[in-house]
C-alpha cells in the first residue's frame, strides 16, 4: 500500500503543480498597482471600429445588445454594428435591424457555431475599411465608454485586446454568485497579472477584439467549441500579444438554474479539456526546444477549472506522506491567496464572501458533471447554444 499511495501522490502533485505555479505567478502581479494610460486627445488616430455580434436565436436580447452598443461615446471614431445572425430560425435578424444594426445572414447546417460565424463574418467584413473589430455576445450589455476604451488601445498599437467580463447577475441565486467571484479571478486578476508581466492575457469570448493586421495574418477559423482559447493559442504561437483592456467592462448573466448552468459549464470546461488533450504536446514540445514564450500559455492551459483544482488538492491532502501533504497545502494557502485578491481587485462586498461558504457544494456539483464534461471534451462535440431565462 505504501507503494501505491506513492505513486497516487507522484501523480496528483504532477497534475496539480502548473496550475499552483501558474496562481502563484499571477496573483501578485495581479495584484501590482498601475495606473491606466491614456493619450492627448490631440494625438490620437480616430479610428473605423466595426463591433461584430454573433447571434443564434436572440431575438428577445439582440435589440437591447444593439441599443447599448449604438448608444456608447464614440470619440468621433466612426462605427458600425454587424450581427450575424447565424442559423436562426426567430425573428433575429429583423430585431436586429429595428434596433439599428446591419446584418450579415447565415445558413449552415453543418457548420454550427461561433467560430464559423465569425469567421464567415470576418470574411465579408475584412475587405472592408474596418481598422479593428470587436467582439461582443447577444446577451451581453456593454460600459458606456467600450469605444473609447478600445479604441485607445487599439490607437497606440494594440494586436488584440480584451476587456474586463463579468456577470451582470451576481444576486441571483448562490451559485451565480459563486460564477462571480470565479470571473474576479479568470476574466480580472489574472489578466491583470499577464499584462503587467507583459504576456498575452488570453481571450474569453466575449468582449474581445482584433486588428485589422492580426486577422490578416491569423485568420479566425477555430471551430472547437472552446473557439476563444483555440484561437489565443494561435496568436500566442504567431507572437502576438492580447492587451488587457481593464477600463472597460462587459457584462453577461451566468445561468443561475441547475439545468442551464450546467449545460453552460459542461460546454466551457469540456471544450478546455479538449484542449488540454490536443494542445499540451506541441506546446509542452515548443518550450523543451527553447521557445519560453509559451510557458506561461502552457501553464494556464494546465491549470484545472478551480474547483477541479481545489478537488485534486484535496484528495492529495488525504495521501499519508509527508511530501504529499506539503504539496497539498501549499497550493490550498495559493488558492486561497488567489480568491482573496481577486475579491480585493474586484472591490467585492460582504456577500460575495459569505457565498464562498457554499464552495464545497459547487465542487460537488462541478463533480457531477462529469458525462457531460467527458462529452464536451470529445473531438466532435457540437456546439449547444445555452439556454436563456425569458
């Protein structure tokens, strides 16, 4: 038995020790102050930002998406809202011009998803006059300042960026609360840390955008259901770099009932899992030969969903060496350290604290997913749109 707890222990320490190094790595450079960097309006490059929303069967959201988008400051740079509204079958596409927008349609009953939206999109769009493009789901409300923001970024040399993305319905219920505290985390503290490191701090989906340059140069044809990361490790491996836009936030609600989140976090972290499987060789092969640029990718790709993390540590806890209990216990005190600064840089409040006290039950739900995750994580997964509450 000795024996095999050894080998158990070995294991556990391999799988959970990127992602320990990884939350190490970022939490305090996170946490690192720095004071948002703008230019004289006199020197600025106003720009032709065309902000691009893909949309399935969103007639009920995409008019009030289209409003906030339309209703932003623009600076005096010109902009153009595209959705395309991707093998609907609702009124999409008419709700979508009422509200102002243009309108790219598409029908493909093979090729489903957002990856082959956009990259439809991109090629229509592209040889056009458009400098930069941004990315923003239909359910999503945006920062009054998301163009000027931007665009300043983009104005002094931006290849991509990404915004702050957060839940825009925290109270819901305990579990979107949970969502939240894991979005301070994912989607602003360690994004924080990679950009004042000066690495690329990864894209999320949703309030994102690329240079006219980069889109040249990479064109966007990931079609995993995990698109957004699929992408970033293309644009990591071509040396480019995503620019944390922390002056601008999107928003959009996490799904706070047992069936919607669950469909919603299986699609995500299946589709990381895929990843992971595909993507780890030739990344684990490209720094081995000297390529330390994809070091800190790889250890993100490494590091587990939080609660699967936490999992792994725990159950290494229990194995009766010496070694392994130190292992554990360090990268335990490293997610707490982790959660407790990003509660800080996100200025959170009291209940965002008292929600932590339900953590055990969300591992446990997050455990429970497994089919679901294992189905995701397969090659040829289909896309699923998530469901959204009327």
């Amino acid at each position: 038995m000795e024996t095999v707890w050894s080998v158990v222990g070995i294991l556990l320490c391999l799988v959970t020790l990127p992602g320990t190094i990884e939350l190490a790595f970022l939490t305090p450079s996170g946490a690192m102050p720095r004071r948002l960097q703008t230019s004289p309006p006199e020197s600025r490059r106003l720009l032709n930002i065309c902000v691009v929303v893909p949309a399935h069967n969103e007639e009920k959201g995409i008019g009030g998406c289209v409003s906030a988008l339309l209703a932003c400051a623009t600076g005096g740079n010109e902009v153009a809202v595209v959705v395309i509204a991707d093998n609907c079958s609702d009124a999409t596409a008419g709700q979508a011009r009422l509200a102002g927008a243009r309108v790219l349609v598409r029908n493909d009953g093979q090729r489903r998803g957002k990856g082959y939206a956009l990259d439809h999109a991109f090629s229509i769009l592209l040889p056009e006059n458009h400098d930069a493009f941004l990315i923003v789901d239909a359910d999503t409300g945006v920062e009054a300042n998301f163009i000027l923001a931007t665009a300043e970024l983009f104005g002094r040399g931006a290849e991509a960026l990404q915004c702050r993305y957060l839940a825009s319905n925290p109270g819901e219920s305990v579990r979107s609360r949970l969502m939240h505290v894991a979005w301070l985390a994912f989607n602003v503290l360690r994004l924080r840390g990679r950009d004042y490191c000066g690495l690329s701090v990864g894209i999320l989906g949703n309030g994102f955008g690329l240079a006219r340059q980069t889109l040249e140069k990479i064109p966007f044809d990931a079609d995993s259901i995990a698109e957004d990361l699929e992408y970033h490790l293309r644009l990591v491996r071509a040396g480019r770099r995503v620019r944390f836009c922390e002056a601008t936030t999107v928003w959009s609600d996490v799904p706070a009932q047992g069936e919607m989140a669950a469909g919603q976090r299986a699609r995500w972290e299946g589709g990381r899992f895929r990843m992971i499987r595909e993507q780890t060789p030739g990344l684990a092969a490209e720094v081995l030969k000297g390529n330390l640029r994809l070091l800190e990718p790889l250890l993100e790709l490494l590091l587990l969903p939080l609660a699967f993390h936490v999992f792994l540590l725990l159950v290494l806890l229990s194995v009766p060496t010496a070694v392994a209990g130190f292992f554990a216990l360090t990268g335990l005190l490293v997610v707490m350290l982790h959660v407790a600064v990003a509660l800080w840089v996100g200025k959170a409040g009291w209940s965002d604290v008292l929600a932590l006290l339900a953590a055990p039950f969300y591992i446990v739900w997050k455990l429970t997913l497994g089919r679901q995750l294992l189905k995701s994580a397969s090659s040829g997964a289909a896309w699923v749109r998530t469901e959204r509450k009327d």
